[in-house]
C-alpha cells in the first residue's frame, strides 16, 4: 500500500528524504552576514536621512568634493554606476538645490556636475552622521579585533571568487 503523502509503501522503514528538514549544525556564514548587513545598512541609511540625506547623495557628493569630474558620464564611472541611475540621483541632488549641472565648454554635449555651497553644507552634516555611525559601529572593538574582521571580509570575499 502506498502512501500518497510521503510516497513510500506501508512496509518503509525510516523517514522520507524529501520531507525531511535540514537544519545546519551552524547558521551558515552566509546569512548571519547578509542579516548584520541588512540591520547595518538599514542604521546607516537611517543616519544619513536624519541629516536629509542618502546613501547615494552621499556617494555622489563625497566624489564631488573629493575630485572634479570633467563630465557626468566620468563621475557615473567612478562610482562604478550606469549613466541613467546617476541622472536620476542627480536630478534629486538638483532640486535640493545641492548640485547644478553646466555644459562642458570644451563639449557642448558633455555635461559637468558642480557642487554648491548648498551641497558642500549637506555633505558636512552627513560626514558628521557618518563619522558618528562609525564610532557607533567600532564601539568595544580593538584595533585588533577591527584588523582581524577586516582580514575575514577579505577572505570571505576571495572565497566567492569576487
């Protein structure tokens, strides 16, 4: 006689293989780290937004302060974005009033991304939060500890071929 639940007939010995739950001895690596960095991320980003702020006004800033891209399509690849999820971004950053956009005189096509007094004061309140999440993050941590976490992440990294 077959069971039509589990598939096995009535004289089976033991338990279906199919139906049967497979827990790890350990929680896999791989999602204790995805959940900190969904719980580290989501801290992060609420930081920056209580400074009227975001992760990708701070990245598009920062690269700004940091270097004078000739174009817009120069600052997309030095963060490693495409071109329409900048434009987007910068659109936002735009009606802030904490980017203006001109044209490239050396190429009318090529539009530059500036940024204003507006835009400098906005990222100077996000780097406080950022630099008050990090202390937050590093708390209780030796500089050991840090270096010894910093070498795990690497070779988390290097095992997934990244």
């Amino acid at each position: 006689m077959t069971s039509a639940r589990r598939g096995t007939t009535s004289g089976d010995v033991g338990t279906d293989q199919q139906t049967r739950r497979v827990k790890p001895a350990d929680e896999p690596i791989g999602r204790a780290l995805a959940l900190a960095s969904k719980r580290i991320t989501a801290s992060f980003n609420a930081g920056l937004a209580a400074e009227g702020g975001s992760v990708p006004a701070w990245l598009i800033l920062t690269s700004l302060r940091r270097s004078r891209w000739r174009t817009q399509r120069d600052l997309a690849g030095s963060l490693g974005i495409v071109g329409p999820t900048l434009t987007r971004h910068i659109d936002n950053l735009e009606a802030a009033g904490w980017v203006i956009r001109a044209r490239d005189g050396g190429d009318r096509r090529a539009i530059r991304v500036e940024i204003t007094d507006a835009g400098i004061a906005a990222h100077e309140r996000m780097r406080r939060a950022v630099v008050a999440f990090d202390r937050r993050l590093r708390a209780g941590l030796s500089a050991e500890e840090l270096e010894r976490f910093r070498s795990v992440l690497d070779r988390l990294v290097a095992n997934v071929g990244m």
